[in-house]
C-alpha cells in the first residue's frame, strides 16, 4: 500500500529503533494495521506487560508522536526433523535461536517490516551472539484461513531469506502459523569479513 497521511515521504531507514519505555507506552493512539488484532495487543497492554514480566523485549518506530511499527524479541528453540547441520557434524535437531514474536507496522507504511527485521538480524548478531549461543532467528509467520482471501504472512519472510521448519506442513497448519527459520552463520560470515577488510583500510 502506498504511504499516506502521516508517513508520507518518510525514510524508515533513517529513523531510530527504541527500546520500548514506559514513557513510550502512551504512543500508538492512532496505529492502524492490516491485522487489528496487532493495535489491540498495544493499546491494551498486552507487549507491555510481556515486557514488565521479562517476557520478551519490544522495539519500536516512531514518527514524532505516532507509531509506525513494533517488534518483540525473545529467547527460543528451533527443533526440525532434519540434523540441519550435519554438514558441520552436528547431530541435533534442536538449536539456540531467537525469535520475532509479534511484528507489526501502520499500513499506511511502505519498507518498514522490512527494516524492521533486517534491524533485529543485526541486532541479534552483533548484540546476542558474541555472548550467548545462537544459531537461528525463528518466527511463527501468521497464517489466517479464516479470512478471505487468506492471510500468509510466510510470504514477507521467504522474501527476506526464512526457510519453513516443516517445508512438508500441509496446508492450512493446525495451528494458525508456519514456523520459519533464518540461518544466521552465513551472516556472522559476512560480517566478520567486512569487518576485516575495514581493520586493512
Ligand atoms: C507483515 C508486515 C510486518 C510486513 O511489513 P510491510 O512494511 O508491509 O512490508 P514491506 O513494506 O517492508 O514489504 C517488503 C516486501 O514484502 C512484501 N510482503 C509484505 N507482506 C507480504 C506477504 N504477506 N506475502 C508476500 N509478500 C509480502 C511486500 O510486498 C514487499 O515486497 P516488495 O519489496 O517486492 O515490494 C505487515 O504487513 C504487517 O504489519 N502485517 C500485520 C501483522 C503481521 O502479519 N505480522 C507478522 C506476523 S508473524
């Protein structure tokens, strides 16, 4: 959907990502998303009283005074039924990961779920990994059959390079989502490299 109102001409890539404060829990007065339900789990509290329980951690944009966008981060296992890492003789099939919990962004928005999730891969690749073991970003992609036409929120993540933990799920899930994963080594990889070609400039 093309901008409007608001967000019109705004750059999401320049504008800051903020921890979640209690000062900025007024906000989000007029946040619209194309799912309602993700208003609803702000302005009724619920991702702050996640956060106040440790629960998980929320990230959001603003613009001035109005909510853009959101995002929550916590602690999570990935288990496949695939060893996805035999190649590296790794035999399990359960492994450290982070997860998007809830992802959401006024629709009247364009490139902000997008900045969004490429924020929190480098979040938790220069924050996270260097001190705890984490292999995966996981999320559990909406998927609403319920609705017409269906809501697949997979979609947005396959674009951003996820893969389905269970590729063979038939469809629709049992549940109302399709967990997905993103491999963070091959991103640790690049990034190590690029830090090293800046150390010989
Ligand atoms: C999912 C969501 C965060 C995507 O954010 P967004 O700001 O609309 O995404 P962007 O504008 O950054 O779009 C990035 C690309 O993904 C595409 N895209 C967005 N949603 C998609 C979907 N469901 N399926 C396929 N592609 C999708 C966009 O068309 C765009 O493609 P382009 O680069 O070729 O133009 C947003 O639609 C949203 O808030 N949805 C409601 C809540 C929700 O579903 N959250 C995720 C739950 S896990």
């Amino acid at each position: 959907m093309a901008n409007s109102g608001k967000f019109d001409g705004v750059d999401f890539c320049k504008l800051d990502i903020e921890l979640l404060t209690p000062e900025l829990r007024q906000l989000g007065q007029g946040f619209r998303c194309v799912r309602g339900e993700f208003v609803t789990y702000w302005k009724q509290g619920r991702i702050q009283r996640e956060v106040d329980s440790y629960l998980c951690q929320c990230w959001m944009v603003r613009v001035e005074d109005a909510l853009a966008g959101y995002i929550t981060l916590l602690a999570d296992k990935l288990q496949v039924e695939d060893a996805l890492l035999a190649r590296e003789s790794v035999k399990y099939r359960t492994f450290p990961a982070i997860k998007i919990g809830l992802l959401a962004v006024d629709r009247r928005t364009k490139g902000l779920g997008v900045r969004l999730v490429e924020w929190a891969i480098d979040y938790v690749i220069t924050e996270v990994v260097p001190v705890v073991g984490v292999r995966f970003i996981t999320v559990d992609a909406l998927y609403d059959a319920d609705v017409e036409p269906t809501y697949d929120a997979s979609g947005f993540y396959v674009k951003l390079g996820f893969e389905f933990a269970d590729p063979t799920e038939p469809l629709p899930p049992i549940n109302p989502y399709l967990t997905m994963y993103l491999d963070l080594k091959p991103l640790i990889e690049v990034l190590a490299i690029e830090e090293m070609d800046e150390d010989w400039i």
